[in-house]
C-alpha cells in the first residue's frame, strides 16, 4: 500500500500536529513567565513547522479554526523575531571570533546596551502575545488534531497525501525559481525563506508519510546554515551599526563609535564571504533541487506500514 493512502497516515498527520502543539504551548509558557533564550528559538521553531501541517488541515477537515491557528501562530512567530535577533547577536559575541576589535570594556558596554534593547524587545512581545491571545492558538492546533483523530479511512488519507505532494511540489519549485545566482532574483533574503519552507515541508514528509530525502535535507541544512550565517551577520550590523551612529554616543564617545563601526566593518566582510561561498555552492545545490523535482532522488523511499515509518524528530 502507498504510504499516502495508508488509512494510518491520518492518525500519524493528526499525532505530528498535537505533538508539535504540546511542544508550541510548553515553550510559550516559559517565554511568557520568563524570556528564556532557548524557548524563544524553540517557540518559533515549533510555530514554523505547524504552519504547513495547518493549512493541510484547513482543507481537509480542520476548517477555518486551522487557518485561523496559522495566522496567530505567524503573529506570536514575528513577535518574538526582534528578541531572537538579539539572542543570536549577543551569543555571537560570546565568541572571540566574532567579538573581533573589541576589547573587554567595549565588549561590556555593547552586551550592556544590547540586553536592554532585548528586555525592552521581550516586554513588547509579552504584550503582543496577551494581546493576539498566542496560548488561544495552541488550543485551535489541539482541536484540529482531534477533529483530524476522529477521521479515518482511505479517502482522507489519500487528501492529507495529495496535498502534502502538492505542498512539497510547489515548495521545491519556488525556490528552484529563486536561483540567487540571476539579477532578476537574487535576493537572498526571500531565497533564505522559501528554503526553510521546502526543508520544513521535506520534514513533515518524512515524519508523516515516510518519504525519506536524506540528499535533499542534508543539502538545504547545509545551505541554510550558510544563508543563515550570512543573514545573522547583516542584521548584527544593523544593530550595531545603529547604536555606534546614535547622537549620544558620537557627542559622548567617538572613540567608542568608532570602534563599533570597524567591528561592523569585519562582519560585513564575513558576510560577504558567507555570500560568496553559497554562490560557488549553488550550481551543485541547485541540481540536487532539480534531481528531486524529476523524481530521481535515489535514496527516496516510502514506507509501507505505520511501523517502518521514520520516526519524527524530537
């Protein structure tokens, strides 16, 4: 039997939304009652990989309540993106490398300036989630995966199966289309989105149907580390950027500023290196995308029972 006609894959698709919601909730509480940095990474994450999964569920069952989950979950997500920014900016300058040109009191100094901006970011990402109702939302994704639990039978699975092909098709040819390497699309800002959409869609997948694309996953890890590396360091010298150039800071302490900026400097070159290396690396990653899109990735395999399906990661 096709892994997406297995009446199975019904109560699998319906498990990975109740899982990934448990997940969702538990990481929210802790965000709200104590701004921790790995539950803000962690809320994001789970709220990115319920998306696809909902809109699934949207047309099959779930209705408007699933929609309308995706929407709240989208706006707790960029809530929280200013405070992850930062997260990943002050962690960076845990490492010498990327602390270059700064000595411990500028060091100090900076990290000082960066946590206030986080407490005055998290306070105001507090209020937006009170305010959208963030934790209603994980009670929408509970419902939807109990509506899609009480559904069985070959017919729904066979949509779920359909429409998850359908998702993973379109993923892989939008970002096949931003090839970064051409004028008319070479921003990697949008090509960085559309390939954390198609590693996420790759990913459920696997966790519910069993279709197995270790080539392809392993290329788009890969290469969203590396666009990921890239976008971190522009949005570090925006920041950082910002505070050296503040009236305050230039009238008070040039010196400081101008130390900032110089610091600014050598992120942008690793930035660009960063940019060069995927430019070198995107003839080979694009053939990997257009060897799935053709349906010759060899390691591909559906499984055909419930107990030989790869079990989802944690």
């Amino acid at each position: 039997m096709d892994g997406t006609h297995d009446p199975e894959l019904v109560s699998r698709f319906a498990s990975y939304i109740e899982r990934q919601g448990k997940r969702y909730l538990s990481k929210l509480e802790s965000v709200l009652s104590a701004g921790e940095t790995d539950a803000v990474h962690d809320v994001r994450v789970a709220s990115r990989r319920l998306a696809e999964p909902l809109r699934i569920a949207a047309g099959v069952g779930g209705g408007k309540r699933a929609e309308r989950a995706a929407e709240l979950l989208g706006c707790t997500r960029r809530g929280l993106r200013r405070v992850r920014e930062l997260d990943v900016l002050l962690e960076s300058l845990c490492d010498g490398s990327q602390a270059a040109g700064l000595d411990t009191q500028d060091l100090a100094r900076l990290e000082g300036e960066l946590t206030r901006q986080r407490d005055r970011a998290m306070a105001k990402a507090r209020q937006a989630c009170k305010r959208q109702k963030s934790p209603v939302a994980a009670r929408m994704v509970r419902e939807t995966a109990r509506k899609l639990g009480c559904k069985a039978g070959k017919k729904v699975a066979g949509r779920i199966g359909s429409r998850l092909d359908g998702r993973y098709v379109k993923s892989l040819d939008r970002l096949i289309e931003r090839d970064p390497r051409e004028g008319a699309t070479a921003d990697l800002h949008a090509t960085r989105i559309y390939l954390k959409r198609l590693r996420y869609v790759v990913e459920l997948s696997r966790d519910v149907s069993g279709i197995d694309r270790p080539e392809l996953l392993k290329a788009l890890v890969g290469m969203q580390d590396l666009l990921g590396f890239w976008n971190d360091q522009l949005g570090a010298v925006t920041t950082i950027s910002k505070i050296a150039r503040s009236p305050r800071n230039l009238s008070e302490d040039a010196g400081w500023s101008a130390r900032l900026l110089a610091h600014c400097a050598g992120r942008l070159r690793d930035a660009e290196r960063a940019r060069e290396k995927a430019m070198l690396q995107w003839e080979e990653f694009a053939a990997c995308l257009v060897r799935h899109r053709s349906g010759r990735g060899a390691t591909d395999a559906v499984s055909k029972s419930s107990e030989s399906v790869i079990q989802p990661a944690s």
